[in-house]
C-alpha cells in the first residue's frame, strides 16, 4: 500500500499525494492557534485529494481525536502510553478508527484475478464508472490485465485505450484523476462496475457524465433528493466564493454566523408552528427554509452534505 507523509504546516506535493493510497497527516503544531489551523488544512486536503486519511501527531484528548476524524480523517494513529486515550476514543468513535501502528491499517485484498473475467473477443473488459456518491454513470471503457492490476496497485482507474493502444490513467493529463472506492463484478463476470470519487468532469467536453446527451426521457420525471441538496448546495457555494449584487445568500454571508443563526432558530419556530397547522403543505415549506439557511451556515463553516451524511451514516 503507497503511503505519503505531509505535515499539515506545510506545502504539499500534489503529484505524489495523488499516488498515494493512504496519506498520514502529521500535526506538528506547538499552540492552540497552530493545532486549529492544522485541523483547517485537513479539512480541504481530505477534499482535493479523496484517498484514506491517517491523522497523528499532537492529539492528546477525546476532543482532539473527534476534531481529526470530523475534519476528515478515516482514522487516528496514537503514540504508545496513550493507551487510555485510545480505549475511551474506540468506545466513542470505533476500534476501527483508532490506530497505534500504521501496520495495524487495512489491505484489501481483491476477490477476483484476471484470469476470473470473461472478457470479449479483444481480451479487454468493459468498465462502467459511476460517481460513489450520487451513483450517476460517468463514462465507459476497458481495461486489459496490465490497466486492471495497475488500478488494484496504485488506487486510481488505469484503463487501456483502444484508439490510442496504451494505458491511460484517467486523469494524467487533464487532472481529473478517478479514486477507487469499490469494483464489482457482474453476475456474468463479463463487466466491472466501478464506484469512484472523480475529481472534475469524466468526459472529456467538460460534461460531469459522458452520458449528456438526452434520447428518450421521463415527462415525469422525479427529483433525486442527494442530487437536489448538493445542487442548492452548490449555488450556496458559488455565491459565497462570487458575491452577487443583492443576494439575500450574500446578504446572510456579510452579516456573519450570528445572523445565520438567528435565522436557522427563526425557522426550527416556524417548523414548530406549522406543525400544529392542519395544512402539511406549510410544514413542507418551512422545512425547505429551514434546510437552506442550515446549508448557509454548512457552506460558511466549511462543513458538506458528504461530512453530514456521512455522520449519520455513522448513527
């Protein structure tokens, strides 16, 4: 398994966090300030490069092993003598999270060898990549043995290109690297499906999924309730990063946390209120306030709707 060391204080080399299929990220902090900003970096480095994080270094107390693991970390390495720590933290968080030796750190192994596949007439198989998140279908190709078993080594989708007739790492050129979270094999073993975080587009018109251009649609179609979240999310975001002249998402941000919060209160009360109403169609619409200004404040304290449900995946 390829490992990469970064202390969170100081620049990190993309190109071979990006190789990496765990990355340790030391705390070498000496003050409250320090440790805080430290926690900070986690939390965007978990983002741009979405490959199991080790958090370790200077965490000392339940607190600090909650702050690691909620900035991102999929698990906390401790020193020795931290015994008590880390059977207070594994009776918190999991035994799992908790770590005092990185050999202790899983390796998975893969069910199936090549020589398992039925694949086509070409010798390759046909891999269906779709985004671990939404579940949408991002793009279509193959491998052959070398791609399949450089995938399983290096963590990242390595595809044969049959145009071209060499191996392509999804990626390498444009920066939109494909990070495996699953591979499954299907009921014919003659196609993967490939559960990935992709960093940018899949397609190379700059389209999310290669599969953009609409044939035959639903005239009732339904809203897919992850896809509608993050969407609104998203807008939040993009105001938050480009103000808009007369936004009341701007007005919000330029108010503070304080605002923010008085007006999350203002609508758990509305909720209440509406709840006693007869009518479900006003509850429906108070909890949709509720819900945007509660992104609001995700969106101002850095916090996704991957951290939330995440956590209540966790409950």
């Amino acid at each position: 398994m390829r490992q990469q060391e970064i202390v969170l204080s100081r620049p990190v080399d993309p190109e071979k966090c990006r190789e990496a299929q765990v990355i340790v990220a030391v705390d070498d902090s000496t003050d409250d300030a320090s440790h805080e900003a430290n926690i900070d970096r986690l939390i965007h480095l978990t983002r741009e490069f979405p490959v199991p994080f080790v958090a370790q270094g200077n965490i000392q107390t339940l607190e600090d092993v909650k702050k690691f693991l909620y900035a991102g970390a999929k698990r906390v390495l401790l020193r020795p003598g931290q015994e008590g720590l880390r059977q207070k933290a594994a009776d918190r968080f999991g035994a799992d999270k908790i770590l005092t030796s990185l050999a202790e750190l899983p390796d998975p192994q893969p069910a199936f060898g090549w020589e398992d596949f039925q694949r086509g007439p070409d010798g390759l198989m046909p891999v269906v990549a779709q985004d671990y998140q939404t579940g949408q279908v991002l793009m279509v190709a193959y491998m052959n043995q070398e791609a399949y078993e450089k995938t399983l080594e290096t963590g990242r989708m390595t595809y044969w290109s049959r145009s071209r007739q060499e191996l392509w790492v999804k990626g390498a050129t444009s920066g939109h690297f494909q990070y495996v979270k699953s591979l499954s094999l299907d009921c014919d073993a003659d196609t993967i499906l490939a559960r990935v975080a992709q960093i940018g587009a899949a397609c190379h018109t700059g389209n999310t999924s290669c599969f953009y251009r609409p044939i035959l649609e639903d005239p009732y179609p339904e809203a897919k309730p992850y896809q509608v979240l993050e969407d609104v999310y998203q807008v939040i975001l993009d105001r938050k990063r480009h103000p808009k002249e007369g936004s009341y998402t701007n007005y919000l941000f330029d108010k503070g946390v304080d605002k923010i919060c008085k007006k999350i209160g203002e609508e758990a009360t509305e909720i209440v209120i509406a709840a006693k109403n007869p009518n479900p169609e006003e509850i429906k619409y108070e909890i949709s306030d509720f819900l945007y200004h509660a992104m609001v404040l995700m969106a101002e304290k850095q916090v996704t709707w991957k951290d939330i449900l995440e956590e209540l995946a966790k409950r």
